[in-house]
C-alpha cells in the first residue's frame, strides 16, 4: 500500500466529529480559545494550532488538489476593507479545505473560485462556496464549515477552475479548464478528537510572529522564493500594512504579457512565512527626474518562475527612479486566527531603485 492510500484509508476509517449535541457544544468551546487581547495590527502568533488530517490527492491536467479536514474554527470574512468574524455554528462538524497547486511545477495557484458538494447516499448534504483563505500553518487555500449529516459514508466533489488571473510563461495556455475530483471519506463521530492535533500557545500568543507552515508530504508548501532567489533584478523592497513587497525588473517579458519593454513585477507576501497574499488591486508609478516614466495598473499574474505576483511591461528603470507601490484596494482573501488584524491599512510603498 502507497502513502496516497493509507492516507485515504486513514481517512476513510477515522474521520469523525463530537456525540451529543451538548458535547459538542462544550468541545467546540475549548477548541476556541479567548482570543488575544488588544491583539496587534499585524501578524500575529494565533492562540493555538489545530493539525489536519488529508482525505486525499487527485490529479487532472496540470491541476493537482488535495482535500484536507480539521476541527471547525473561527475564521474572518473581508467586506470592503474591513473584516467580519464567523463563528463555528452548533452544527457544524468539519472544517474542509482543499490546496491546488500545478503538478509539473509545484506552483500554489491562489487564485480561482472553488465549490464543494457533499453527498451520502444520492442527496446532496453540502452545497457552498468554498472560501479563499490565508492561515499560518497551511498558507492559501480553499475551505469553510461544514455540518455533515451523522455518522456514514460521504463524497465529497471540489469544483475548481478555470484560473481568473492572466497567466504567462508556460502557464499562458494553461488552467483554462475546470476539473472536478472527488473524494471518498467516513465519518464518525467519535474519531475526531483523536486523529486532528490541537496545541495551544499561551507563552507565545499575541507576539508579532508567525508559526511555522505545515509539512505536508503529497501537498507542496505554499511559499514565494525569497527576494534575492526571485527572477530578475531586484529593484527594492517594502513593507505596507505589516505585507512584504519586492519588486523585481525581467528585461524579457513573459510570454502572455502585452505592450513594450521590460517586465515589472511585484511580490506581495506574509511576513515570516513568505506566503503570496492575492486579491489586492495594485498600481505602480514610476519618477525619473520630476517626470512620470509610468504610471498604471499591476496585474494579477500566476507564473511558474515567478509565482503569483503582480506585474506590467514599462518602458524601462534607470538608476535613481522612484518606485511607488499603491495598493488600491486591500487583499479580499479570508483569513484565519493571526492575519485577521493585518493587512488592512496599507499605505503606498516607495523605494529608489537601483537596477
């Protein structure tokens, strides 16, 4: 037997939740510990860690996605520029999340919509958006709380794709399509508490760090390269609303990106974890010697060397320019305990370039 089908055996034989509408109440409780007082405008290291078992990996194409469950948490949800907390409801009995990454380069893709149907029997028991999220031990990914329907047999069907954001490099023609895997789990209510990890932190809570990523054997780790591994000429590097930018210069554009000249490209990420933060509206303005050399939006972009960031073709960066980052808009992604405060007030990023 391969890790692949213990890992879904494991799953199939142990995955449960709590008995008894009060015990579950009274477990949920303790899986939520207080939250931090006068908790920082930045990230932060979150009350507890919770573990995660893998109900398994599909692959189609150059999609691979793996369905993940945990105990249900707390988790914020962005509205404009603000967050608004959701709590774990009575009934619910699982948190599911589901990472996609591409198969052949490992690249994180943190930008599609996501859908999960969960079945028993030929009735639907879940239908629901699956939300994109950020949280210090798994980075991006999809997921929500679920209320599975007692103990038995379920199937659960992630829908994911096509990829929003423009893509280059070998992903240009790439991610155009939506896939559909499935997966096959039981659940039962008495194994929960046994199989998922839950530590919590009360000598580190509320500092301004971060916990360490999740090792996960058949899911890559979610994270940017650091600035100086990053393709191109590092023209600088900034912080805004407790985010990380570098801004790196290709003197050859990535196939799939229109206009002229040279290839500006920004990689927002978490402090500490360098995971890529999507969602953002970005614009860049370019001073050289009182005069504007550019000024327009940054796009979107997923690329295998550069992974997810946001770029444009300008017509060149001379020695001595100034480069402004605005953010436009913050990041719309939800996030988990620890990242809920930050990444709100964002002023713009300024730094003179060197290239």
């Amino acid at each position: 037997m391969d890790r692949r089908e213990f890992l879904a055996g494991a799953a199939t034989g142990t995955l449960g939740t709590l008995a008894g509408c009060t015990n579950l109440l009274e477990r949920q409780s303790t899986r939520a510990p207080p939250l931090v007082e006068d908790r920082p405008d930045a990230v932060y290291v979150p009350t507890h860690v919770e573990g995660m078992e893998m109900v398994g990996v599909k692959s189609s194409g150059r999609y691979s996605l793996a369905l993940f469950y945990s105990f249900p948490h707390r988790f914020w949800l962005m509205d404009d520029d603000r967050t608004n907390k959701v709590e774990i409801g009575s009934e619910d009995s699982l948190h599911l999340m589901a990472s996609v990454w591409d198969a052949e380069t490992e690249t994180a893709i943190p930008s599609s919509n996501a859908s999960l149907t969960v079945e028993q029997d030929g009735g639907t028991v879940v239908r629901k958006r699956m939300w994109p999220m950020l949280s210090q031990n798994m980075g991006f990914h999809y997921g929500d709380n679920v209320a599975l329907d007692g103990d038995g047999v379920y199937d659960a069907t992630v829908a994911f794709g096509p990829v929003s954001v423009r893509r280059t490099g070998e992903f240009a023609d790439a991610f155009e399509e939506q896939v559909s895997p499935s997966f096959r789990f039981e659940f039962r209510r008495d194994a929960l508490e046994g199989q998922v990890s839950f530590e919590e932190l009360p000598d580190r809570q509320g500092e301004r760090d971060a916990v360490e990523p999740m090792s996960m054997d058949m899911a890559p780790t979610p994270q940017l390269p650091p600035a100086e591994e990053m393709p191109g000429t590092t023209l600088g590097t900034g912080t805004s609303g407790n985010a990380r930018f570098v801004a790196t210069l290709l003197d050859e554009r990535p196939e799939g990106v229109d206009g002229d000249g040279p290839y500006l490209a920004v990689s927002p990420r978490t402090p500490y974890n360098r995971f890529p933060i999507p969602m953002m509206a970005l614009s860049a303005t370019l001073e050289r010697d009182g005069e504007t050399a550019f000024d327009g939006n940054l796009m979107s972009t997923l690329d295998p060397d550069l992974k997810y960031h946001y770029g444009a073709a300008v017509d060149g960066v001379e020695d001595g320019d100034r480069l402004t980052i605005t953010v436009d808009s913050p990041p719309g992604v939800s996030r988990h305990e620890g990242y809920e405060t930050t990444f709100l007030e964002m002023e713009p990023v300024e730094m003179d370039v060197s290239p």
